[in-house]
C-alpha cells in the first residue's frame, strides 16, 4: 500500500532545521546517493536506444508533408 501526504515545503524546512547534527549528515548523504537504476528501466532505455530510427530522407519527407499539410490548412 502506498499513501501520498503533500507537506508544505516550509514545514519540512523547519523539521529539517531540528534535526541533529549526526542526522543532518545522514540527510545529506541521503540526498546525494544517486538512485540505483532499476533493471526494468535499464532495459526499457536499451528497447529505446535499440529501436528503429528515421533516415535523413524519411525525415525530410515528414517535413515536407508537414509544410504542405499546413499551407492548405491556412488556405482560404
């Protein structure tokens, strides 16, 4: 189960002001981990990475029917 409280950031600030010195620390170190990457998303970012990518003519093409798609939109 997951529950989502939203606290006003001047609230945390003054809890944070509590803390002690050996907890402060502790906060800082939290905060500056990197999270790890998760497995599931390693892999959705290789199927992206590795997936089909458009020509320089394809590109081209999608540019040119975009230009002739909005002239004749504006077309009276």
């Amino acid at each position: 189960m997951e529950i989502k409280v939203q606290i006003p950031f001047e609230s945390i600030l003054t809890e944070i002001k509590t803390l002690t010195a050996s907890q402060k620390a502790r906060l800082r170190q939290e905060l500056a981990d990197k999270p790890s990457k998760s497995k599931k998303n390693s892999s959705f970012t290789k199927l992206l990475l590795n997936g089909p990518v458009f020509t320089e003519r394809q590109i081209q093409t999608i540019e040119e029917n975009t230009k002739s798609i909005a002239a004749w939109r504006t077309k009276n």
